[in-house]
C-alpha cells in the first residue's frame, strides 16, 4: 500500500511538472526574463527607428522585443550569437508591426543566424553564396536564415536603403494570409488591396523604364518588391517621401505609420 501511495505521488509531480513546462512553452503575452538592461543603451546606438520614439513608445518597443524572444528563438550556425545580434534581429521583427500591438508571427519559430552570405545549399564557402537572408519552405517551414553580417549593415549603413533583415520579415508579413505574393492582405481593407495592386504595378513599370531609384530586385515579383520597398520605407523615410510621396502614403496606410523626417508621429 506504502508502495503505491509513494508511486501515485511520484506520477502526479511528474504531472505537474509537465505542466508547468508546457504551459512555459505555449503561452502568449508573458515574459519569461526581463529584457537585460543594456538592451535599451544598444537600440539607442544602433537602432534609428528606436532612437526616435517617444519615451512611452520606447517602453512599448521593449516590451515587443520581449514577446518577441519568448516567441522566436535565435540560434547561431557556426557562429555565436551576440547581444547586438539579438538586439538587431529583435529590432527588424518589431519595427514593421510597431502600429500592431497584438501582433504574433505565427509562422515563424527559429531564426538560424549565419556568420555570412550562404549558397542554396546552406554552404558558408564556394563561388555560389550570394544569400544573406531567406524565409524557410518546406522541411524548413517556421525558419528565417539571416546573414549576420548583412543584419549588422542594414542597421550599421545609415545611407543606404537595405536592410536584409527587414526584408524578410516583411516577406513573413505578407505570407501571413496564406500567399507570398506582395499583397499583404492582413494589413489592409479590402480597397487598400486595390490601390496597393495599382501602386505596385506603376511603380514597377517605372522601374522597368529605368526611372525609379528602387532596388532592381524588387522586378524579381511582386513578393520581393513589397520587400524591397518595405525595407527603403522604414530605412530611409525622408528619402522614400521625397522620391516617391504617392507610394510613400501606400506604404503609410499599410504599415498605419506616419514617417516624417524618420520620426514616428
């Protein structure tokens, strides 16, 4: 009887403990660890968009970053990831989805974070590494493959308009509604579906005529212009509104940001 008194105890605390350890893992909105306390100091230094916001929206933007990493694990490949890593990688998540407080990237699990451009084939050597970030298909569903060094440029290069951290994560945005396809129809009314398609083909159109200073990437498809644009819109705002100010309203009404001179009003 003593026996199986002591068994049943055993079971229920192996219980319990299970759990307690599911619950850790699935819930949303609760921060295992408080964000460490040089997180802010390396936004502030790093991080423009950041640097910019109100106080208020400042604490907000770090409390993001916090259901960010209790949601999305980071791990490095042949290489360690560092604090600014995580502080840059966190940022780009939170920057295009800072108007939506209750947003989750649903389909995203793991970011694997790489010491450099890699090949389709995920080698870090050879002629053929001209990648530096991709959203996983396949068996690597719920995967984002970052470059650390393009991560570290597109926030480090204040002049340029890239930043291949962004651009994936905008490429998850627009996946959100089950089509890769630059459409990001989770974001927008069905009338703003409308206006965002005609925008983007005459935009395109410029492109192709050689009359636009967006990246020729974007001509690739509509999913990799969204990208492309999404990346210049929060890069470089003052640039962006001079240069294209009808596309710079689309971008506004999709991202619901207002963007002037680089500052969040």
């Amino acid at each position: 009887m003593l026996i199986t008194v002591l068994q049943i105890l055993v079971v229920l605390i192996f219980l319990v403990l299970l759990i307690t350890i599911v619950f850790k893992i699935t819930r949303k909105g609760r921060f295992v660890d408080p964000l460490p306390d040089h997180f802010p100091d390396l936004l502030e230094e790093h991080v423009d968009f950041y640097r910019n916001l109100s106080i208020e929206d400042k604490k907000n933007f770090e409390e993001r970053l916090r259901q960010f990493y209790h949601d999305v694990r980071i791990t490095g490949i042949k290489t360690e990831v560092e604090d600014l890593d995580q502080v840059l990688i966190g940022a780009a998540a939170v920057i295009p989805v800072f108007a939506f407080r209750e947003w989750e990237y649903v389909n995203l699990q793991e970011i694997l974070l790489y010491p450099g451009a890699f090949s389709r084939d995920f080698d870090l050597t050879g002629y053929h590494r001209n990648i530096t970030g991709m959203v996983g298909t396949g068996p690597l569903q719920n995967e984002m493959l970052l470059s650390r060094q393009a991560l570290r440029q597109g926030f480090s290069d204040r002049e340029s308009k890239s930043n291949a951290a962004i651009h994936e994560f905008a490429h998850l945005i627009d996946k959100t509604d089950g089509a890769l396809d630059g459409v990001p129809e989770v974001l927008l009314q069905e009338q703003g579906v409308e206006d965002w398609k005609k925008w983007m083909q005459i935009t395109l159109q410029s492109m192709r005529n050689g009359e636009s200073d967006i990246d020729l990437y974007g001509l690739t498809n509509t999913a990799e212009f969204f990208a492309v644009v999404s990346e210049y819109f929060f890069k470089r705002p003052d640039l962006f509104s001079q240069k294209h100010p009808e596309l710079f309203s689309m971008m506004e009404r999709i991202y619901f940001l207002k963007l002037q001179g680089g500052h969040l009003n």
